[in-house]
C-alpha cells in the first residue's frame, strides 16, 4: 500500500458515507494465531478486490453474536476451524468500505481474537483467497489498517499471557 493509499484510508474515516450521519454498520475480524512464544504466527488472508493482506472479516448473520461470525468468517474466507479467546472483542476499529452500487458506509469492526484448531484443504471461498500464515510483526506490517494494528497488537499481547 502506497503513502498515498494510506492517507486516503485515513481521510475515508473524516467523510460521511453517502447517507449522512447514519449509525455504522457492524462487522466482526478475527485474528487468528498459531504457535507459541516466537514461533508465533498470524494467519492473514488476500482480499477478493484488490488482493491486499486482511484478517477475515464480515457481516453479522442474523441469529449469530460476534464470536460465531468471526468463527463463520475463518471458516469461509480462510478454511480454518478455531476457537475464540474470549466471548468479548479485543478491539475495535473503524473504516469505510466503498460499496460502487448502494454506496459507502462506515463499518465498526469487532475484533475477536481466534486460535486455530485445524487447517482445512477445501473451504469456499478458496478459489477467491489466498492464505499465508506469518510473523506476528511481519503480519501486522502488511495489514494497511492504522486502527487495526493497534488492535492485533494488544490481541497477541492478551494471547502471549494467557
């Protein structure tokens, strides 16, 4: 992500979505962890638009709290089943996901710290994502999200104690 990408990613945050002042849309993230003290590492996904590295991440389904749809959206986007951390988020962030037909909308994100049970070869959104376990830091240096970086790192802190 260039400078420019950046600072634009910032900006989005300082605008109203087309709509005015509406209430933000809720999605959930999961931040999914392998390993322990520094063979560690962060399962990243490559998003379907751009190809950028991201957390999966998604809407809320009806009938499901944030736990179960971050679960959901390991499960979709990345073919992992896990486990959550705790039943409460470890963070919040927000942005604005540009939406060309029905508009912008600001998004909070509910981030839900995940950790992987097992990797599966076949999963559906496969053929649409890339996945690659990295780093802990070298993972939080490719997210482009200033406000989720902040929020892994206290994920993987919270994670390292329990």
């Amino acid at each position: 992500m260039t400078t420019f990408d950046r600072l634009k990613s910032l900006l989005d945050l300082f605008r109203l979505p087309a709509g005015g002042g509406s209430k933000p849309k809720r999605q959930v993230a999961a931040v999914v962890v392998r390993g322990t003290g520094e063979s560690r590492e962060m399962l990243l996904i490559t998003s379907r638009d751009t190809g950028r590295w991201i957390v999966p991440k998604g809407w809320v389904e009806r009938g499901e709290d944030g736990v179960e749809a971050a679960l959901r959206e390991t499960w979709e986007e990345a073919g992992l089943i896990g486990e959550a951390c705790s039943d409460v988020p470890v963070g919040y962030y927000r942005y604005v996901k540009h939406r060309p037909r029905r508009g912008n909308a600001l998004c909070e994100v509910e981030v839900y710290l995940v950790r992987m049970i097992e990797q599966k070869d076949q999963w559906p959104e496969k053929g649409q994502r890339k996945r690659k376990w990295f780093p802990v830091a070298a993972a939080i240096s490719l997210v482009s999200e200033i406000e989720l970086k902040d929020v892994i790192r206290d994920a993987v802190q919270l994670h390292k104690a329990a």
